[in-house]
C-alpha cells in the first residue's frame, strides 16, 4: 500500500569546524537518504556558518542547512535517526508543513500603505540666511 506523500522541511546545525567539502558531503547524504526512500527534494537552502544564540555542546558557531521535501511519513524517523546518531550534527529540527504555511510561501509579501506615499518636501529654509531661496510654485 502506498502512503501519502506529505510536505516536510528539516533544518539542521552542523558542527562549524568541519571543512566545507566535509559539511557538503554531509548534506548530500541526508538529501541522498530522502530520495532513496521515495522522497522528492523541493530546496535545499544552505544558510552557511552563524554565531549561536548560546552555547551548545561547548560550540558557539554552527553551519545552518534547511531542506523542503516531500515523502511519506516513515521516513522521517529514519532522518531523525541518523542526525541523532552522527556525532557532528549539534541540533536538529524536522517538520511537517501545514497547507497555510505553503500558501503564504507563495503569495508576495504585503506592500505597507506607508512605504508607498511619496516623502512631503518642505519648502522652509534649511538655514537663517537662506531667505532670499525662491521656491518653485508647484512645491509650495
């Protein structure tokens, strides 16, 4: 019997001090498992080497990894396993994305009414001695 597919994204912080042919490595065979298993990569986004909010595991920087997929649901303990069991991954987050979350992926982010009104000029000197300035009419 086939399972549903559903959408997932799973983000992971690896070990900063890893090389980065290492680091690579490592995201294609987490990629690699997903679609061994049936799974379909939709993005792979790699955030690169950030400073931590706080220390974790005596580490202050991580390489940030997020990947969106699609695949059943058995799968994702199978990941979750082998991040848990690989001594260089520091932390590690696996979700399951709701239809609301992939609707507003897709619309554009709202335009602010202040951000579109023009900047008001204001016709006033800028210094006492610049009385004698004429202003054009259409500013006044």
């Amino acid at each position: 019997m086939e399972q549903v597919k559903k959408p997932y994204e799973i983000t992971f912080i690896i070990n900063a001090s890893l090389e980065d042919t290492q680091i690579e490595t490592f995201i294609t065979q987490v990629t690699e498992l997903i679609t061994r298993n049936g799974g379909e990569i939709t993005a792979v986004n790699k955030w690169g080497r950030k400073r931590l909010a706080y220390t974790i595991q005596k580490k202050n920087n991580g390489y940030y990894a997020n990947i969106e997929f699609v695949a059943a649901g058995a799968l994702i303990p199978q990941l979750e396993r082998m991040l848990t069991l690989d001594e260089n991954v520091i932390r590690f987050l696996s979700i399951q994305l709701d239809q609301r979350a992939l609707d507003a992926r897709k619309q554009p982010p709202p335009i602010l009414e202040s951000m579109v009104e023009p900047i008001p000029i204001i016709p006033e000197p800028l210094f006492e001695d610049e009385e004698d300035v004429v202003v054009p009419p259409e500013i006044k």
